[in-house]
C-alpha cells in the first residue's frame, strides 16, 4: 500500500513538473522547462533527496547558474528571481 501510495505522488508530480519520476528520485538538483507558461515563471519542489525546478523558457538559462551552490533552505527563504530583481 505504502509503495502504491508512493508511486501515485510522483506520478503527479512528474506530471506537475514534466520530470520523469525515476528523476525524482535521484539525488541533486533536476531541472525542467515549462514551455506552457508564458509568463516568467518557476515552481522549486523538494522531494526526498532531490530539489526539482520547473522554469518558463525565458527564465530556463540563467535558474541553473542562480541556483548553483546554494542550499535547499536557502533558495525556500528568498527565490533566486527576486534575488537577482533587488541586485538591479
């Protein structure tokens, strides 16, 4: 049952992120582009021992360089967008 429940989430997940479920559980960072969203737009989800993030096409080439060494609570405190908008 518990396995089954398990499976279930990452489907959804997978779906949610367009992150294969074998990703989500790998350890690191996954990323995935969101080529529906026009807006910019990012979704960071932590799962088990992975961070995944979804990004709109525009924001997909700077988010891996903006995210690159930092921890898991640091990106919740302060996402890496409105980092970089109070930088300019």
């Amino acid at each position: 049952m518990k396995e089954m429940i398990r499976n279930r989430i990452e489907r959804l997940l997978s779906a949610e992120l367009g992150i294969s479920p074998g990703k989500l559980n790998e350890t690191g960072t996954v990323y995935s582009v969101c080529t529906d969203r026009k807006k910019p737009y990012i979704k960071i989800l932590a799962y088990r021992n992975c961070v995944a993030v979804c990004t709109s096409k525009e924001l997909s080439v700077k988010i891996p360089e903006l995210l690159q060494g930092k921890s898991l609570e640091r990106l919740l405190q302060k996402p890496p967008v409105l980092q970089e908008k109070a930088a300019e």
